[in-house]
C-alpha cells in the first residue's frame, strides 16, 4: 500500500513513517507539511491513500482534501489530528474523507489505513459517537422533490444506520447488484459522491 503522509510537525511524519512501514505492508513514498504539499504530491504519487493532518499554514487538511478529491473523485484521504472538533468531523464527512482518526489512538491507524485501502470508510469510536447528534436537523426534508422514490428512501436509512449493500439486499430481499443501482441513482439525484456524504446528507436532513 503507497500512501504519502503530511504533517507540519517533522517528529510526527517520521515518526509515523517509521511507525507504518516496519511490518513491509506500508510505503511511505513521500512526506510534506501543508495542505499544498498534499495537493502536489497526490499529483505526483497518486498514492493509494494520503495520510493528512489539520491544522496547518497556509492550507490546512480540509482544504488539501475538498481539493484532492475535486480533481479525482477516487482518491481516499483520511484525516489524523490531535483535535476531536465537531466542526472538524462534519467538515470531513461533508468534504468526502475516508476516515478521520486522533493521533492519541495511534495503535489504530495502521488497521484504519488497511480498512480505507480495501474500500471501507473509518472514523474513530470517539468521532463515530458524535455523528449522528452533531448531524440533527429540525426541519423535515422533502426526498420527492429530487425524486427519491420510497424504496429508495428506505436504502438511504440502512445506509445511515451503517449498513453494506450485501446487508442491505438481506433485509429487502433484493440483489447486492440492485442495492448497488439503487444507491447510483440516488447518488447522482442527490448530487453526491459517496455513501458517506449520503449519510451526511440524511442525519442533516431528518
């Protein structure tokens, strides 16, 4: 697994970089301090992953992820950072990372790294506890005026609640592939990019 690793604290990318690549599953092809290193190297390593902090001059993380992710919608970017921000968390879910991580729970990010390269996204106990009350909206949204159908809207709830497309088919009796068609066409009625902006999308909106 490549990935690139970018903090503005030189101890932690060394440290992390040595860290990461003891057991040979990980190859840190290059490290930076900024959100403009981030932005730079993704385009020269186009690395599996890039490994990013927050906090940093003169562009920070979210802005090297929005970015990253706006010249190429497939690259997986998790967020690692000493500060557990609500607004930090909505931010990275609302900008398409795949994972937002404390540097303080650092035994897991190796497993994190793992998860993201193999599709999964990963957010920390901590950060995943917050999420649904940090996304709590007072109004009721109206799904049919982008035409989401019942069925559909029934798919976004499980998708919500956590759920995978195999999970999903069990519970409505349909096939992984009609789960999977379904959740393209409501991406693309919602204009979104993924399924964890849609979970974003429906805790912002109930």
């Amino acid at each position: 697994m490549d990935i690139i690793i970018i903090d503005d604290d030189f101890l932690v990318t060394t440290a992390l970089k040595t860290i990461l690549e003891a057991d040979g599953k990980v190859n840190v092809l290059a490290t930076g301090s900024n959100g403009e290193d981030a932005i730079r190297l993704y385009r020269e390593y186009h690395p599996d992953i890039v490994l990013t902090d927050i906090q940093m001059q003169p562009m920070n993380g979210l802005q090297a992820t929005e970015a990253i992710l706006s010249e190429d919608k497939e690259a997986k970017v998790i967020l690692l950072t000493t500060f557990s921000d609500d607004e930090y968390i909505i931010s990275a879910l609302k900008c398409g990372a795949k994972g937002y991580l404390l540097k303080s729970d650092y035994e897991s990010i190796l497993p994190a790294l793992e998860a993201v390269d193999s599709g999964q996204t990963v957010f920390g106990t901590e950060i995943i506890s917050k999420i649904p009350d940090l996304l709590q909206h007072t109004s009721r949204f109206d799904y049919t005026e982008y035409g989401i159908s019942e069925k559909e809207l029934e798919i976004i709830e499980w998708i919500a609640q956590g759920y995978s497309n195999k999970e999903i088919a069990g519970e409505l009796f349909l096939s992984e592939g009609t789960v999977r068609n379904y959740l393209s066409s409501i991406l693309d009625k919602l204009h979104l990019r993924d399924r964890t902006q849609l979970a974003v999308f429906y805790y912002q909106h109930k």
